[in-house]
C-alpha cells in the first residue's frame, strides 16, 4: 500500500481544523479585545502534546524557518500599507525607536531579569530577546481591530515595530554566541554588525523597491495571476539576498514593500489583496506552530518569574524608555504615553527564544518559556486594555463607515485617471446638491453612488445625501480640484 497520500491528508486535515479553529475563536476576540493573535497561540497550546489535541511536536528548526518565512510576509504587506510620505513624517522617532531604543530596553529588561534572580549572561539574553515590538501583533491589533488612531501615533507605531526586528536579531544571536564561549570584544563586533546591518538593509531594501516597481511596471505577464507571483519573488529576493550578504533581511523587506506600495503598479487592488491575505495566513500558521512548542506544565515553573517580568517591562521599562527616546521630537506627554504603552511583543521574541535552543546555550529552554509566559501576558494586559487606552487618551478619531461595495478598476497597466471614491459628510457644501449643480470639471464624472444597500447609478438630477458613498472617475490634473469639493478620498 501506497504511503502517500494519506500522511499528506492527515496533515492537511489537522492543520485545516486547526486554521478553522483559530478563525472562529478569533470572533469572541471582538468582545473581550484581546489581541486576535493570542487566539491563534492558544489554539496551538491546546492541539499540542499536552492539550486536548494531544500532537507532539518539537521541531525548534522548522519552527523557525517558518516564522522566518511568516515574517517576511508580514513585514512586505505591513510596507504596502504604509506610505511614503506617512514614513516620512516620522523616521527620525521611529527610527530612534527601532535602535537605541532597542538597546535600551535590552538594559532595562536585563537589569529586571537580574533582580529577580537570573544571572547576567541569561539576564541579558532575555533582555535583548524581549526588546523589540513586534510587527504581526501590532499590524494586527491596529489594522484588524477597528481602532482609527491619530495617523502619526499609529505610523510610528508600525514603522517602529517593522524596523526594530534587525536591532533585537543582532543583540540575541551576539548575546546567544557569548553565553556559549564568552568574548571581551562582543561589544565592538555588536556594534560593527548594526551598523553593516542597517546599511546594507537600507541600501538594499532601496534598490529592491525601486526595481521591483520597474519591473512590475515594465514586464507584460500573459495572465494578471503572475503579478502576485512576481511581487512575492520580490519580497523573498529582498530579505534574502541582504541577508545572504550581512544585512538586515527584515529591514530591507519591509522598505521593499513600502517603495513599491507607494508607487503606480498595475493590478494595484488585487496584488494588494494576495498579500494582506498571504499576511493573515501566515500570522495564523506561525503562531499555531509556537502554540505546538509550548508546553503548559513548563511553563507552571516560570510563571511568577515571567509574570513580575512581563509587568516590569509594560508599566517600568517600556514607558521609560520611549519617555526618554520620544521627548526630543517634542511628542505631546498623551502620545508618549500611548506608544509606551503599546509595546506589544508576538511571534518575534518567540522565534527568537528559539535561537538559543538551537545554538544548544545552557539553561535555553528555561529561558524560551519566560519569554514565552511574557508574551502572553503582554498580549493580555496591554492588548486588551487597548481600546478603553485609546479613548481614555483621547487618540481615537472618527472615521466614515465603510461603504456596502466596494468599486475598483483592475488594470495590468498603469492609466491616465483615478477612481476615487469620497464619504458625503453632513458638514460638505456638496450635502443636498443634486449633480448638475456641481461644476465638475471636463475630464470628470460620478460614476456610482452607494447608500446603504443600494447601488445608485448617479444621474444629473441625483441629490447627494449624508452618508452616501460616491464614485468619481477623474483625470490625475482635476483631483485638486475634487477633493475642494468632496474633501479627502477614502482609503
């Protein structure tokens, strides 16, 4: 009898319930507004050798290669979403955020870790592997939970968390390398190795994003199904080949993907969709997956040590540390508090625990379940605090209800001309104006209306209502002038 395809089937079936699984949990997220990707977590703890599930797996390297592999996902469609002048207006902060921050936190959580009995060479491990937010958890909690943050709070946010990942890399495998054979120079090599990592990250990431535009631009694929197959070659090229070199992979991929998300692409609608899909399914897969490497009676042993620890570093050393990092660039004290608070860790420190079990360092599977135990709790406490924060702080704004339909032009090349669709607010002129009376321009036309759950073919004397959605189709050189009249276009 054949082996195949029954294992194949098997494997399929478990993983598509446990996919299943996740999704569904993830609606009873929407009451309690814990973080979505703690339900995926769990779900893998409770399928896993000591849950009801029952499945033994403890395959640190897999696990690894494919966080890495979800990370690079994550980070390329958390780029698409983030434009570049947005990028712009707060990469000095970030940035500061994303590097000394980094290391400052990797202090602070060490001298937490010491004082509670760790010895220094695992203190500093658990520090630096704790030190970054992280990018899945934060995408996540900002774009999946309604939350319409102030816009330079929730880009600094996500530009931090997807560039502090090369900054906690270097620290843990460096501090990983000195826990097995100690060396007085780790300080020099660390710091040569940020900045060749952040250099050729940078310049990289750089010449992947404007060339992956090029190229999309320039190429006539047969089919519009190869743009997705293409945009992904460009993500994989572009954390592998830095990382290949001694850059920083992560970093690069995600200005890969800010480059070419900030450019004219053809099929731009759908190749947004593959990857915030590809972006999703990989959030779910690899935290599934480290769900599957936990095990609950371990993590009893740490508990009162992950808990105090897990504390220090959201109300003490999180705080601090942007307090000291954000002040200079003049943050109102509001908004500090705020990205103080949402230093939210996922799938990175876990994967990056993983990275002293590999390397065999003494004590690492004892330090992979604190860091463990710390994500958890940091997914509970700030994560689910997150929405009554936003408000309390007075950071949420108001935000038009998405339309009923959604109306695109999908095209495998650039065109001369915008389809953009405007929410009619109560306080426009436009406001109960019927069409003829507009003075759109030659080259520009309403072209949909949506109220409710109609779909209205605009007509000369079609008065415009508020709360309606209108579609208006114009040439690139009249925009300015639409948006005098209907204000600014609904993302």
């Amino acid at each position: 009898m054949l082996a195949e395809p029954l294992p194949t089937a098997l494997l399929l079936t478990t993983f598509g319930t446990l996919l299943a699984l996740a999704v569904l949990f993830s609606r009873a997220t929407e009451r309690v507004s814990v973080p979505v990707v703690l339900i995926f977590l769990i779900t893998g703890i409770l399928a896993g050798s000591e849950g009801i599930g029952g499945i033994v797996f403890e395959n640190y390297e897999f696990s690894v290669r494919l966080g890495t592999i979800a990370l690079v996902l994550i980070l390329f469609d958390g780029g698409l979403n983030t434009s570049l002048s947005a990028f712009r207006q707060v990469a000095a902060p970030a940035g500061v955020l994303a590097t000394i921050g980094v290391v400052m936190m990797a202090g602070v959580g060490a001298l937490g870790a010491r004082a509670l009995g760790l010895p220094w060479p695992a203190a500093l491990l658990v520090g630096a592997v704790v030190s970054s937010t992280d990018a899945a958890a934060v995408f996540a909690v900002l774009r999946g939970s309604g939350l319409h943050l102030e816009r330079r709070v929730g880009i600094t946010l996500e530009v931090e968390s997807g560039a502090n990942d090369p900054m906690a890399v270097i620290l843990t495998l460096s501090l990983t390398s000195n826990l097995i054979s100690p060396a007085p120079s780790m300080g020099w090599r660390m710091a040569l190795d940020v900045l060749q990592q952040i250099v050729l990250g940078v310049a990289l990431g750089i010449a992947f994003g404007y060339g992956g535009r090029f190229l999309l631009r320039k190429l006539r694929v047969p089919t519009v199904g190869l743009y997705p197959a293409l945009s992904l070659a460009v993500a994989f090229l572009a954390f592998g080949v830095p990382t290949v070199l001694g850059g920083s992979g992560f970093l690069a991929v995600y200005i890969t993907g800010m480059l070419l998300g900030s450019g004219e692409l053809p099929y731009r609608p759908g190749l947004v969709r593959v990857h915030a899909a590809l972006a999703w399914l990989s959030q779910i897969t690899m935290f599934l997956v480290l769900g599957l490497l936990v095990s609950p009676s371990r993590l009893l042993n740490v508990a009162w040590l992950g808990l105090a620890l897990a504390l220090f570093l959201t109300v003490v050393a999180r705080p601090l540390v942007v307090a000291i990092c954000l002040i200079p660039f003049r943050y109102p004290a509001r908004e500090i508090a705020y990205i103080g608070w949402v230093g939210l860790r996922g799938a990175v420190p876990i994967i990056l625990g993983t990275f002293p079990v590999l390397a065999g360092a003494p004590g690492a599977i004892f330090i992979f379940d604190i860091v463990f135990f710390i994500v958890v709790v940091n997914a509970f406490i700030p994560g689910a605090t997150l929405p009554w924060v936003t408000r309390r702080l007075g950071l949420e704004v108001a935000e038009p209800p998405s339309p009923q339909a959604v109306l695109e032009i999908e095209s495998m090349q650039p065109l001369n001309g915008e389809l953009m669709s405007f929410y009619i607010d109560p306080a426009l002129a436009v406001t109960g104006v019927p069409l003829h009376e507009l003075p759109f321009p030659e080259g520009a036309s309403a072209t949909l209306l949506v109220r409710g759950q109609d779909l209205i073919a605009p007509k000369g004397n079609t008065v415009l209502t508020a709360g309606d959605h209108l579609y208006v189709l114009s040439r690139p050189e009249d925009i300015p002038f639409i948006q005098l009249m209907f204000g600014r276009p609904e993302s």
